[in-house]
C-alpha cells in the first residue's frame, strides 16, 4: 500500500466514530478531505491547519506512517476537517 498502511486494517480507525452525534454542533465534521498520497495528504492538513490557526478549527492528518493509537485519538478529539489517504481511511 503506498500510504504506508501494511496490515490493511485502517479502516479500523474511523468505522465506529459517528461525527453526527456530536452534542455541540461546534465539532461535528465539516470537511473530509481525500488525498492520493501520504505527502499530499500531510501537505494539505499543514495548509489548513495554518489558515485556521486563529480560527479554532481542529484538523487532523489520517494517513499511514503515523501509528493507528496516535490517529484514533486525534478523531476522538473531534476535528471538524480530516485530511487522510484512502488507505488508512478505508
């Protein structure tokens, strides 16, 4: 897989998270963001995520290379955009 994800569970990752039962409507997910490559995935989360520095908008970057633990707890933070790779995401 040329996202990095080797064991072919990533799907794992976002199966049981539903955004849309979110209680504050300030964190449910506004934007999922599909991105080819791990390095074009990475690119675009550094874009937004600097555009949105002042705007308290939370994004997270799902892609391969980057340990599954680490990147369900940054869905469990609620992000309101996720940038992944259809790899880890699937």
């Amino acid at each position: 897989d040329s996202d990095g994800d080797s064991d072919g569970n990533g799907g794992e990752l976002v199966e049981d998270l539903n955004f849309e039962e979110e209680d504050d409507e300030e964190h449910l997910l506004r934007a999922l963001i599909i991105a080819p490559t791990r390095e074009l995935a990475l690119q675009v989360h550094a874009h937004i995520k600097a555009a949105a520095v002042h705007s308290g908008i939370k994004v997270a970057a799902i892609v391969g290379g980057i340990s599954q633990q680490k990147q369900m707890r940054y869905l469990e933070a609620r992000p309101e955009v996720v940038v992944a790779t259809p790899g880890r995401l699937w």
